[in-house]
C-alpha cells in the first residue's frame, strides 16, 4: 500500500514540475492536470511493473516519473 502512496506523490510532483495545471480550465474538459488522472497512471504503471518485475522502492519511484511524464505527455499525443 504504501508503495502505491509513494508512485502516486512521485507523479503528481514531477507533474508539477513540469508545469501540469492543478485542476481543468472547464468543468467538462480532458485536460490532464496534476489531480487527474497523474496519480492513477503512476499506480497503474507501478502495479504493472510490479507483476513484471519485484516490488520495491525504486520500482514505486520509476513508475511515478513515468506516469508524470505520460500525464504531461498525453495531451500531445491524444490531442484535445
């Protein structure tokens, strides 16, 4: 459980970092944002890596980078 905790804070503050908008500019948007959906990627990611892999630390690390980098990502490669 507290690896999840770890992937979900490692993603929303690289997302930060990489200036992701704290919440959506309208209510109805599919804007990524730093609340939305940026930890559920990096869980998802570390769940994945988790079942491939082993379970640690810097597992939990990795897969929240990835997931922030994705989240800031996704826009680009979706489009909106």
């Amino acid at each position: 459980m507290m690896m999840f905790v770890i992937s979900s804070l490692v993603s929303m503050i690289v997302a930060f970092f990489l200036r992701l908008p704290l919440y959506p500019k309208s209510k109805y948007s599919f804007e990524s944002t730093v609340i939305f959906p940026t930890p559920i990627l990096g869980a998802g990611i570390y769940i994945i890596f988790k079942y491939l892999f082993f379970n640690g630390i810097e597992i939990a690390i990795f897969s929240g980078i990835l997931g922030g980098l994705f989240s800031y990502y996704s826009n680009r490669i979706f489009g909106e």
